[in-house]
C-alpha cells in the first residue's frame, strides 16, 4: 500500500512539474513576468508543489533497513 501512495506521489508531482514549466514558459506568464518582473506565482506554486510531492514518492520508495 505505501509502495502504491508513493508511485502514486512521484507520478503526481511530475505531472505537476511538467504543467507548471509549461505554464511558466507560456505567452501569458512571460507577458506578466515582462510587467511585473517577477514570475507567474500560478506556475511557480505548480513547480514547487510538483517538487514536494515527487520528492515525497521518491523518499517513499526508498527501501527500509530492516534491523
């Protein structure tokens, strides 16, 4: 079951990174990225919820020393 929530994780977060680069390099975030001079916070969360969440399947499916 932990091995299902963490594919499940890893799988989640990287779906997340990807749409976030894809939101960060859309037209409309360089466009407001060019007014406001910083990046679209939308994007951004995206990226760094995607990073969380992959981090988290990953740590998740390390193996476990069992003593």
């Amino acid at each position: 079951m932990r091995k299902m929530i963490s594919v499940g994780l890893l799988a989640g977060g990287l779906l997340l990174l990807y749409f976030g680069y894809q939101d960060y390099q859309s037209f409309s975030s360089e466009v407001t990225e060019f007014i406001t001079g910083s990046p679209d916070s939308q994007a951004m969360w995206m990226m760094i919820g995607g990073t969380v969440a992959a981090v988290a399947g990953l740590v998740g499916l390390l193996p476990r020393d069992k003593i």
